[in-house]
C-alpha cells in the first residue's frame, strides 16, 4: 500500500509536468487508435531502430545483472570490513549511483545550463523518493533496520537543504564559498556516521 502511495504520488508529479503533452496525446487517440498505430510504426521499422530497440534490451539487461553484483559486493564489502551494510549503502553506494549525476551536473554547467543542473538535481531526488522506493516495496516490503541511522541520515537530510535554499533563497545563485559550506556538512555527515 505504502508503494502505491508513492508510485502515485510520482504519477501526480509526473502529470502536472507533462499534462500539455498528455493532451496532447489524448488528442492522437481518439483520432487513430494507439494500437494500430503502434503496429504500423513496428512494422514499418527499419533495421536501424531495430538496432537501437535491441540495444536498449541488452543495456537493460546489463543494468540489471551489474545491480545485483554490486548489491552482492556491497555487502560482502561490509562484513569484510565489519561495518553496517546501512553505512556502505549510505556512503559508498550512493557516491557511486551518483556518479552519472556529477558528470552530467559538470556537463550541464560547462554548456551554461544552470537549469538542466537544477532539474536533474531535483529531478533525481524526487524520482528516488517516490519512483525507485515505490517500485521496491511492491516487489518487496521494505524494512528499517538501522533506526537510528535512517534517522540521523533524515536529519541530516533536512539540515542541508535547509542551509541549501537559505543560500540560493535571496539571490537565486550559489557561490564557490557557499558550495564549500555544503562539503564541509556533507564531511561532517559521514564522520558522524561512522563515529
């Protein structure tokens, strides 16, 4: 129940962005209906899209099988070193999932497109809120484990983007001295974490 909560409340954020183009679309279906005119577009496909089609099944594939290495790793990684799975997870993983986000952030701000930065940065947050944890818990109840952890990340969590919107709230732009502010209580973080 909670999933659907969350699959629906993304579906909501999704609409209310897209509700133009959905119209749109609308529009498209009552004219010809979706299925035959998606039976004409495959059939009419031409080896190029049949290549580009197959990678994305093999991308997907290779996504999915490199997910559950890295969740096989990541765990082996904790007991190994004896630290919680919660702290790999919080810490390690999540730098590396972050990864594309970064390249595409430096991307973005070297062709001066402040607002791509902003909306993938949003973008992401919400889709994991909402999307990723939604789709989770309807495979499989989620379960906290590390309380205190998951608490002190929620907090953490809600200081930061605190301390983040005061600095962007006055003059909509964020400062090299205010993103070294950010990175010292991201620092701060992980040594209470693994204090």
């Amino acid at each position: 129940m909670d999933g659907l909560i969350l699959l629906a409340s993304y579906g909501a954020y999704a609409t209310s962005l897209f509700r133009t183009r959905f119209l749109e679309i609308a529009e498209e279906h009552k004219k010809e209906r979706f299925f035959y005119r998606f039976m004409r577009q495959f059939n009419h496909m031409d080896s190029a899209r049949t290549k580009e089609l197959g990678r994305l099944f093999v991308g997907i594939a290779l996504l999915l099988i490199s997910a559950d290495v890295i969740v096989r790793v990541a765990r082996q990684l904790a007991q190994e070193a004896n630290i919680p799975v919660f702290l790999v997870g919080l810490i390690v993983l999540s730098i590396g999932t972050t990864l594309p986000e970064i390249a595409f952030s430096f991307r973005s701000l070297k062709d001066h497109e402040p607002t791509m930065f902003f909306g993938n940065i949003l973008g992401s947050i919400i889709a994991n809120s909402t999307l990723v944890i939604g789709v989770a818990a309807l495979i499989t109840p989620i379960k906290v484990v590390a309380v205190e952890a998951y608490i002190e990340a929620a907090i953490a969590f809600i200081l930061v983007f605190f301390v983040f919107w005061n600095l962007i709230r006055s003059k909509f732009r964020l400062d090299r001295w205010e993103s070294f502010i950010l990175l010292v209580l991201y620092i701060i973080f992980i040594l209470v974490e693994f204090s």
